[in-house]
C-alpha cells in the first residue's frame, strides 16, 4: 500500500477500477494517467475523462 491515495492511483495506471462504488458510470474505467491533482479515465464508450483526484473516495479493483 502507498502511503497517499494519489500514489496508489499512480501505481494502478492501465488497470480497471471503480471509484465511488461505481454509482455514476463515468467512474469506471480503465486509468490512463495520474498527473498532478487529475487522473484520466477511459470508460467504456471509449471517451476520456478528467477527475479531480480530490473529489474520488473510494476506489476497488476488481
């Protein structure tokens, strides 16, 4: 385990996860990249997205 949730982000770049509990669907996804406060999702329909590592809780990885 590393000792802030943005380096565990940063060690999961391209594997699956869900943050959030996956209630919203724009929070599953493959991570691309963690880069500062930001991390890059894929989700399905193929689109990436930007979240604030800030406003994520929970993450798991199935």
């Amino acid at each position: 385990m590393s000792r802030t949730f943005k380096q565990q982000c940063k060690k999961l770049e391209g594997v699956f996860a869900v943050f959030d509990l996956g209630f919203d669907s724009d929070k599953v996804g493959l991570i691309e990249k963690v880069d500062g406060n930001k991390i890059e999702l894929r989700i399905a329909n193929g689109d990436k997205l930007l979240w604030n590592l800030q406003h994520l809780k929970t993450f798991h990885v199935p």
